[in-house]
C-alpha cells in the first residue's frame, strides 16, 4: 500500500502534535523536520483543521495543537480525510459482473478489509509508542556499530 | 470549557486512574476456587455458559505442564477481605507448529466489563509476557478477529503487529 505525500504528512503531523500534548507548532516547525514545504503542509493541516483533528492557535508563537483524543483518533480517521483506503479496486465495467471479475473483487477485498483493520485499530497514542521504540532500536544499533 | 480542552482533560484523567487502579491488581496463577468466577465471567461476556470447556482447560492449562502452560487470573487487592476477579488470561508454549520457533501463545483473554480501561488487560498481558519469557521464549504471538476493535486497539496498544502467519479458511462443501 503507497500513501500519498498528503496522508503522509498528515500523519507526520499529528504525531509530532501528539509527541508535544498541550504546545503548539508551526507548519515551518514540522516542515523542517520532513523537508517538505510550510505552503504544502499547511494545506493539510487546513484539511485537518476542518475535520478536528487539529486546531490552529493564533498570535505570536502562534502555529497547531492536537484536537483530538490520541487514544481515540486512529490513523484510519486522518487517513480516510486524504484518500480512499478502498483503493485496490478492480475496474472492469462489464468485467465486473463476470464470475471472473467477481472472484478477483473477492480477492481485492480482502486486501482492503486487512487494511482498513490495520489502519483503523492503530491510535495515533499506539503509533507514538511504535515510533519511540523503533528510535530506541536504531539508537541501540548505532551504539552496537560504533562499539 | 471547550469540548477539545476536555476531552485533553477527559484523557489525562483517565491515564491517571489508569495507573493508580493498575497497582491495585494482583496476577497470580489460577486455583480450583477461581473456576466458578472464571465460569460466571465468562458467560456475562459471551452470553453462553460453558462450565465443561472451562473445567477441561483447567485441568489442562492450570494443572499440567506448567513450566509451559500459564492460566493466570487477575484480582483486585483494594479490599483484601473481598478480593474479586478481574479478568484471566491463558497462554502456552507452542514450538514447530507449521515450522514456527517456540513462542508465547495467547488464547483466551479476558477482562471484566466494569474493570475495563483500568489497566487489567496490560497487567495480565505483562505477566504472562514474564512467565513466556522465563520459559525462554521470546516472541508472543496471539489471533484476533479483526472486526472486533476493543481487542485490535488494545492489543496494538501493547506493540503486538501483524506477524509472519496469515489464517486461511474455506467453507466445507
């Protein structure tokens, strides 16, 4: 499954928000760390801003915090604001209603019935602590490397 | 106060009672005097009484093998004179089956409805990760129906990820 740069950077987002619960940071904040530009960014915070999943806070220091419940948002819901999860989909017109057509939509979904259970039971708090561990990891392989 | 402020609020206060009533819960092996509490749990859960299942897995999974079969209950220690059940967890070591290396495996778990959310689940997951783990396994591996959220979302919560084996079926003609 390829996510497109939006989704991504949605993503992104909202875990440096959930890493820092109760500040705020700018697009130019978030940006920096994945190289993307503020003007990019901050059209998807836009999108999430309209959705509730963040809110913009106004005035000097000024920038984005965490709306939601990161227990309780899941990468399915900011996800789903970007794209459709149900995008493996066979396109055939008239194929379709051929039992051939049916039995490859039997398998396509069954593609997207994994993803959307993969996306939807991975809160943005889960996927938080996936992030401090693998950096626990990589941090404990690079010490391994250099000793 | 904003629905945002407090839901912030909603969530931290949770995270707090959490880890207070955590320290209340006491894990230790199941005896013949848990069943019928096991027995009650589990058919308030599942709306379906099942008394000779559960005597069975008794004697298989709290009396035999133990070194590597592990029926753990989980009880509350707030009030030593009333101690009540929490919730069990049952696991076992499983080696070779479709060539896997030994692993944990978890196959029953469950928690009391009124003790959800209060880290019950975490503390009988952590146990029986110790009693693997002293077994000499170090993988732990389990299956959840995947429309069933409540046990997707805890255990992701707990690191568990899609693992090497995918379950196949087909209906029996």
């Amino acid at each position: 499954m390829r996510l497109q740069i939006s989704t991504q950077l949605a993503i992104f987002a909202v875990l440096e928000l959930a890493a820092r619960e109760g500040q705020q940071l700018s697009v130019a904040d978030i940006g920096e760390k994945y190289g993307v530009s503020s003007h990019h960014l901050a059209k998807v915070m836009h999108v999430m801003g309209r959705a509730g999943l963040v809110r913009s806070v106004r005035g000097a220091g000024g920038g984005y915090q965490l709306a939601g419940n990161a227990r309780r948002t899941t990468l399915l819901d900011v996800v789903q604001l970007f794209e459709d999860p149900n995008s493996v989909e066979a396109d055939g017109g008239t194929a379709d209603a051929t039992a051939e057509g049916q039995a490859l939509r039997r398998v396509l979904s069954e593609i997207d019935d994994i993803s959307r259970a993969t996306l939807g039971s991975i809160t943005i708090a889960t996927m938080r602590k996936l992030v401090d561990r693998t950096d626990k990891s990589s941090r404990a392989n690079t010490a391994s490397k250099r000793g | 106060m904003s629905r945002i402020r407090k839901e912030a609020d909603l969530a931290t206060a949770a995270k707090t009672r959490e880890a207070k009533a955590e320290a209340h819960v006491r894990v230790r092996r199941a005896r013949t005097a848990d069943m019928a509490k096991v027995i009650a749990l589990d058919a308030r859960i599942t709306e379906l009484p099942k008394p000779d299942y559960w005597t069975d897995v008794f004697r298989r999974y709290g009396k035999q093998r133990l070194n590597e079969r592990f029926f753990l209950v989980a009880e509350s220690r707030a009030d030593k004179s009333n101690t009540q059940l929490l919730g069990f967890i049952i696991g076992e070591v499983r080696a070779w089956e479709f060539g896997s290396t030994p692993c944990g495996w978890v196959f029953a778990l469950s928690v009391d409805p009124n003790a959800r959310l209060h880290g019950t689940g975490r503390a009988l997951l952590d146990a029986i990760s110790v009693e693997f783990k002293k077994a000499g396994v170090n993988k732990m591996r389990t299956m959840v129906a995947r429309d069933t959220l409540l046990q997707m979302l805890f255990f992701r919560s707990e690191g568990m990820m899609a693992g090497p084996y995918i379950q196949l079926e087909k209906d029996l003609e």
